[in-house]
C-alpha cells in the first residue's frame, strides 16, 4: 500500500535519500510514484504513474538534485485511478505548499465542494488533495507549517499519515503528522527522516521514533520535535531498529520470494528455539508475558486476521484446542468488526500479523479491546501499532519480509502458534510435560526437515511437476485437520503470484458440491500426514481420481502418494507439526508455476504487502 518518505539535510542532496526510500517501500505495493523538493525557495514536483523508473526518467535532468528538503510517495490507487494527476505529492492552488498522504479523508467530498465554492480548482479526483488545499490556504495567513497542518487536520475526518513540506521565513520546513497509517521519524546529526516504514530510513540510521495516533513532528537537520494535536510537545521513546539494510538486498537470488523461502529454517530457529526448553517441558516468552496466571485466566482465544495470517490462525485453533484445550474462534478481521460479536469474559483476542499495520486485524484488535478481551499479538514487525497496542506479543523473528506473497512469515507464525499452544497447555495443566517435551523436541528437529525440503534435487523435483501443470485449468488443495488451512494457504499462494484459479477446501467436504468441477484438465494437490484423519484424505483422493481429476500427493502419508500417482515427499514429523514442512513445497510450487508463466512474482498485480485501508 501507498509508502511515504521525506527527508531535510543540511547539506542538501535529499533526492537520492527520496528515491533510495521509496524503492525500499516498492515492495508494499503501488501504481504511480511521485517526489516533491523545495530548492530556493521553489516547490518543484515530478511524478508518474507506473513503476519508479517511470519517475526516474523524468528526474534525469538533475533539476531536483541540489535540494535540501522533500517527500516522496508510492500510491496505491483508492480514490482516482492510477495516473499522473492523481500520483502525490499534491499542491494546493497557490503552490506554496505539497503534501503526501497515506489513509483516507473521509469527509473529502463535503470539503471538496466548500474549497470549490470558494474558487478553488482542484486537479485531482483524489481525497489527498483536499489536505493540500487546506493547508495552502492556511498558509495564506503567514502561519508557520505545523501550524497550518494541525488547523487543516482539524476539519478533515478519517485517517492519515502525511508528510508536507513548505517555504517559511526561516527555509524550507517539514512537518509530518499521524492518525492510523503507521509512521516513523529518524534524525542523524545532519538530517531528519519520516517514513512510512522502518526499512526506509534503516540506510541512514538504526534509532527511530514511531509517531503516536494524534502526534505531529516537525524535522529539522539532526532535530526532531514531536507535539500534540495542541502544539505540546509530547515525549516518545527512541526505539532501536534490529533490521539492516543487508536483509532487504536480494543476495543473488532472482526473486525475494526465493529468498525468503529458503531463509525458513533460520527463520524457525530465530522463532523457536531460544524460547524452548526441554528440560521443563515448557516454553520461554520474553518479559514474562503469557504467565501461567495470565494464561489460566483465559477461558477461550478469539483468533483476528487476514489472509496468510488468517490461515495461521487457523493452524492455531486446532493447536490450542488440541494441545490446552482452550476454545478458539477464528474470524476474519474485516468480518469481526462488523458483525455485532459477543465475547464472553476471559477471552483473549489474538491478533496475527506479519506487518502489524493491517487496518481490518488493528480495527478488530481494537474491537476486541472495547468488548473486554485482553489483546495478544504474533507479529513480525518491532514497533508496529499491532505490536504496541498489544497487551503481550509474541513476536516472530522473521526478518523483513519483501516479497509481497508471505511464506517465511506464515512458517514462523505457525511455529510461534506451536509455542503458545504449549505455553497455554502447561500453564492451565492441560499438556503434560513429556507431550510438551515431546512437541518441542519435533519443533527443534524441523530445521534440518525443513533444510532437505529445500535441497537441490527436491526444488528440481517440484519445479519438473510445476511444468505438469502450469496450464491445468485449475486447481483444488484439499487438506483435513491441522493440513485444511494449508490447503488454504497453497491456493492462495498460487492465485497471488501465478493468477491461476485455485481453491483450499476441506478434503471431506468436495463431495457436498466442488466435486462436481473434477475433470481431467483439474490438478488436485492433496496435503496428508500420518495421523487420525491421514485414510480419510486418502479416500477424499480416491474419490476425485475416479472422477478423472490428476492427483498430487504433498505430504509424509505414503498411502497418499500411491493412489495419487504423482506426489512430493515431506520428512514425517508429529501431526501437529506437518504443516509447517507441508507448506514448503506449495509455496516452491506456486513460485515455480508463476515463473514458468512469466509473472511477476514480487510483485502481483492489485496486490499490496501491507494492507492499511479497510
Ligand atoms: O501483514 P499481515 O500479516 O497482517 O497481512 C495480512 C494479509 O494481507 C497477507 O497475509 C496477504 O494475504 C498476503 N499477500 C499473503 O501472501
């Protein structure tokens, strides 16, 4: 979604930090990118619609580069298509001020016909430009910036974070201001940053300040003040920045998603393995959160999220019901918000999110919240509003993830699923301490599981059978038990980045209906592990193999893989833990399928990396 990134020097030369940052953000997603500057007194914009090179083309001339002030912004389209006009940064009328925005003004059109009525020509179909012409004519009144945005805030409703640069008596003046969309301040001795993300100010510094809902920041060179709505000024903490800028390179490898897949078994024994602890049969979470009194005091868990995370989540349900036999809900956040749900005392809401900046998972966080549920958070990002509005978080320690279609994020929120499922079960009794000690032992094994699945001969393996069947005319992924939302999740991995029609089910359930799509030009991809319900999938395959569907068999269950006919071999693990092997050679599948059929796999179309509008 749109990313932000401004920037003041005092030696000048800000455009490079501009371009630097928003390549950095191009992973979130966007269709038109756009920089404005302030150089001698001048307000000098350029954007394009398209990818940032499309905007590069037209800085060639160097006119921006001397300037020592300027924003920057990728847009993903909401209101006003993709086009330059509609690209940010905007102007108001008068020029003498340029704004980026993330959110949405949601009063704008009421806004739009006042400033109109009052002779105001606006250029853009978008909501953002009504800021820019408030602000403008603010700025009429010979206030100085941060003042003209906090009296333009005042009469927008909705959701913001918004860079804005402008000339004031003493130079050019950068003032930034959040309410929802994530933002973030840096200083160094001789600049100041804002971003929308941490890994756009990480090539400049490791210290940063994340803006609070309400604040409003003003940067100078090597200074930044933050202040309320009112002027006060407020303190926040400086947080330090674990990331740096050597994750977010490529490192040789053609695609980000490649990348991160392979990074998996480093991501699980980042995630898991400090925290287990054999000996006690239990599980280690930093600051003592998620305490056997906390933990004894939840009578059901209300699992909050959206898309891969969402399948993680419901991963989750069948471990803590399984495992501490807690009850657990799973909803999709964009649904729980708005359908009136009751929660009954002791209920812990857990929020998963590998940006924790989902608008839908922090809406239904905070609902949760409002209802009487103490709020737990899995998440991959330190410092997120997820992370901060949680009341305990179990962080997944997967590093940035750039490619826009999760993997090492999923694996690691499954695995950190696993640990809060034994945590819960120990603490409230419900898990001995040889099945923990048991459990761990697994989860600790599947590094080196995970290592084999990513050997040469088994990439060679999947990417010959992602050639089989890169122009099927669909696909199921048929899954049962803890293996469904896998099967979920390997559709959805396949839609993303291949565009292919692809649809999760539960195995059991194809013959109440979606059997009847089984043909010969269908490929079915099963997903078994050795368990209770391993023959009862089997037989699920039979019965689309009879109806002429191609079956392949993913998983460790080798009755499977006989009747299927074609299959991929997972190293057995526990039950509990297949999904996490199983997931490995959907997501090589699904990127091998897209690479065959020339896609652009970091990138889908319509597709952002982090979703922060509803
Ligand atoms: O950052 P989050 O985990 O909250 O994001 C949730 C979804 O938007 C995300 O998982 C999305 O479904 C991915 N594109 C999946 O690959």
């Amino acid at each position: 979604m749109c990313g932000i990134i401004g920037a003041i020097r005092s030696d000048g030369g800000v455009l490079n930090a501009l371009i630097e940052g928003l390549r950095v953000v191009e992973y979130r997603g966007y269709d038109s990118a756009g920089v404005a500057v302030i150089d001698g007194g001048q307000i000098l914009v350029r954007k394009k619609q398209g990818r940032l090179e499309n905007l590069e083309k037209v800085l060639e001339d160097g006119a921006l580069e001397q300037a020592p002030v300027g924003i920057g912004h990728t847009r993903w389209a909401t209101h006003g298509e993709p086009s330059d006009r509609n690209s940010h940064p905007h102007q108001g009328a008068a020029g003498r001020v340029a704004i980026v925005h993330n959110g949405i003004f949601e009063n704008y059109l009421e806004l739009r016909e006042q400033l109109t009525a009052q002779g105001i020509t606006f250029v853009s179909e978008t909501d953002s430009e009504v800021m820019a012409q408030l602000i403008d004519l603010e700025l009429q009144e010979g206030i100085s910036l941060e003042n003209a945005v906090r009296r333009s805030l005042r009469r927008v409703e909705g959701y913001y974070a918004l860079g804005a640069i402008a000339e004031g008596p003493d130079g050019a003046e950068l003032v930034c201001a959040r309410k929802g969309p994530p933002l973030l301040v840096a200083s160094t001795p001789d600049a100041a940053y804002l971003a929308s993300d941490v890994l756009g100010v990480i090539p400049h510094t490791d210290r940063v300040v994340y803006l609070e809902d309400g604040d409003v920041a003003i940067l100078k060179p090597g200074s930044i003040q933050v202040t309320d709505f009112e002027g006060h000024p407020v303190q926040r903490e400086v947080a330090k920045v674990d990331w740096t800028p050597g994750d977010t390179g490529l490192g040789g490898w053609p695609h980000y998603m490649l990348k991160e897949i392979h990074e998996q078994p480093d991501v699980l024994a980042r995630t898991a393995l400090d925290r287990i602890d054999l000996e006690r049969g239990d599980v280690n979470i930093e600051g003592g959160q998620f305490s056997d009194e906390f933990l004894q005091g939840v009578s059901r868990v209300q699992v909050l999220a959206c898309g891969t995370a969402l399948h993680a989540g419901m991963i989750a349900k069948y471990l803590i019901e399984g495992l501490a036999k807690v009850p657990v809900d799973v909803d999709y956040a964009s649904e729980f918000r708005y359908r009136g749900p009751i929660l009954v005392p002791g209920t812990m809401a857990l929020a998963i999110s590998q940006s924790g900046e989902t608008a839908d998972t922090l809406g239904a966080a905070r609902l949760a919240k409002e209802l009487g549920a103490s709020v737990a958070a899995i998440c991959n990002v330190t410092g997120s509003t997820q992370m901060r509005e949680a009341d305990q978080v179990l962080l997944t320690h997967a590093g940035p993830e750039i490619g826009v279609a999760s993997t090492k994020a999923f694996t690691a929120q499954v695995a950190a699923a696993v640990l809060l499922a034994v945590r819960m079960g120990r603490a409230n009794g419900n898990l001995s301490v040889q099945e923990a000690k048991e459990l761990l032992a697994g989860l600790r094994d599947l590094r080196t599981k995970m290592e084999h699945l990513l050997s040469e001969p088994v990439r060679e393996h999947i990417r010959a059978l992602a050639k089989v069947h890169a122009r099927a005319k669909g696909f199921f992924f048929l899954g049962r038990g803890v293996n469904f939302p896998v099967a979920l999740e390997g559709a959805l991995k396949l839609k993303e980045i291949s565009y292919m029609h692809a649809e999760g089910y539960a195995a059991g359930e194809m013959k109440h209906g979606p059997i009847a799509l089984i043909d010969p030009g269908m490929t079915i991809v099963s997903i078994n592990a050795p368990g209770h319900v391993a023959d009862k999938v089997r037989s699920n395959i039979e019965q689309v193999k009879s109806r002429g569907g191609v079956a392949l068999s993913v998983g460790s269950h080798e009755g499977s893989h006989k009747i299927a006919g074609q299959c991929i071999e997972v190293p057995e693990t526990i039950e509990w833990l297949s999904p996490i092997l199983n997931t490995i050679p959907l997501q090589l599948f699904s990127y091998y399928i897209a690479d065959l059929r020339g896609c652009d796999i970091d990138k889908p179309r319509n597709l952002a990396k982090s979703v922060t509008v509803e």
